[in-house]
C-alpha cells in the first residue's frame, strides 16, 4: 500500500492507495506547529479507519510547499514505517520537461498536477488549482511544461478586503443573483465571486491567445467546483489530481 501526502500552505490531504485504487483521503490544516508524533497519531487513525495496517504500507509520496512541515514528515516515515520516502523536488523523475527559466522555482504540486493532468488527458492543457493561490500550469501537446499564473486565491481576496476595510463584514463565498448589489453583503459577494470569475475567464483566454492553442481546461483543488458552477469554461474538474499525480511519480521513481 502507498500512502500519498500533499502538503498546501493551508491545508494538506493524505491519500491510500492499495494497487491503482485510492482507498480512502483525509483533509487536515496544515500547521508548522505539529509534531512528527502527532502525524504518527493521524496516520495510525487514517489507516485504522479503512481497516488498514502500518505492515501493509511500503511506501510513501510527498509533496510539500511547507519546509518545516516537511522534515517532521520525513520523521514520521522513519520513525513510525522505517523507510525513506520520495519526495517531489529536484532528482525525482516527472517524464515532464520544465521549459521554464529556472526549473527549480516551480512549486512541488504544480508539478504534481501537471504530470496527473498531462497522463490522463494527453493534451494540451491549462491546469487551475484553486487553494491558496490560484495557479494557472500550462502543459503543451508533447507534455512540456510551458510555465504559468500564479494569482490570490479566493479565500484570500476575501480576507484581505475585510482585514483592510474595517467596516466591511465577512460574508459567505456565495453568487448574488443580481451583479449590482442592493446592499453591503451582495455588492462584497459579487465583487469576489464575479470578479474572481472574471480573473479566471480573462486569463484563460489570454493563456489560451498567447498559446494559440484552444487548451483543454482542467481545474482542481477546493473551490474548483463552486467556480465550475458559474462558467462553462471549465472542460473537466477532478478533486483528487494531485493525488493521482503522486501516485503516477511513485510509480515513475520506484520502479513500479
């Protein structure tokens, strides 16, 4: 059995693989404060809840954009199942050319979800992650890594529109019905929700102008489907893509 771990600067999520089937996924906040203990705890409960064992486990995937989140995780590995596990990062093979400047800035899951994306579909592709950060990765039709976007993440548009205005309330992340607001709480929901759904559409469409190419569009990651929702110009949403693509690296890297 493989155990996966994506590591987001909010929140991580563990996966379990028995073969090519994905068992069971856990979401939990990302915290710097957390122990290798504490995640010997969580996995031990991770894999009792599918009625799994810690013998049944040989290996493990990591992708981490937390540093001091992920040399606790390396702990647990040795500690708790007495093996080193891949990491993504430089020396991990991706199949993936990075035709970027310098290869070694790009974020460990954006590889991730390149990789997943470009085994699956076998086009050229955007892909949007929606967490934390919005990120736009462009995959060409050979399976290059072409570059991409990086944007505030919904969440944090929010955040920072009410931390900053004083008189602004935090509101719920939900469509209005009409564009122009009759009061503060619509005209704040239709500034994120349809401002951010125009961000979205307007660079795809400079993306796909400046590729000239008509991309396919895959998105992922937590607000993917309340975006997908509002526009047609998402082709498909898959939540578990970067678990995918960790398994498709394991695989890649241990020979399997």
């Amino acid at each position: 059995m493989l155990v996966v771990i994506d590591v987001g600067n909010t929140h991580s999520v563990l996966g379990l693989y028995r073969g090519d089937d994905l068992l069971d996924n856990w979401r939990i906040s990302t915290s710097t404060e957390r122990t290798r203990d504490e995640y010997i705890i969580l996995v031990q409960e991770f894999l009792r809840s599918v009625g799994a064992g810690r013998q049944e486990v040989n290996g493990m995937m990591i992708s981490c954009v937390v540093p001091s989140v992920l040399d606790e995780l390396l702990g647990l590995a040795n500690k708790y199942f007495h093996f080193r596990p891949f990491v993504v990062g430089p020396g991990i093979k991706t199949g993936l050319p990075i035709l970027l400047d310098n290869p070694r800035e790009v974020g460990a899951d954006r590889i991730v979800n390149a990789v997943a994306a470009y085994r699956i579909y076998k086009k050229a592709m955007v892909i949007i992650d929606f967490g934390t950060a919005t990120t736009f990765d462009c995959v060409s039709e050979k399976g290059e890594y072409l570059g991409g976007v990086i944007a505030p993440g919904m969440n944090i548009s929010m955040e920072a529109l009410c931390s900053r205005a004083s008189k602004l309330p935090r509101v719920e992340l939900r469509r209005p019905k009409e564009v122009v607001g009759k009061n503060t709480v619509h005209c704040m929901q239709s500034g994120i929700v349809y401002g951010y759904l125009s961000l979205v559409e307007g660079l795809i469409a400079k993306i796909k102008d400046e590729l000239k190419s008509d991309l396919l569009v895959v998105a992922t990651g937590g607000l993917a489907k309340i975006v997908d929702r509002e526009t047609d110009i998402i082709d498909d949403v898959d939540d578990f893509l970067t678990l995918k693509g960790l398994k498709f690296l394991y695989d890649m890297n241990s020979g399997k």
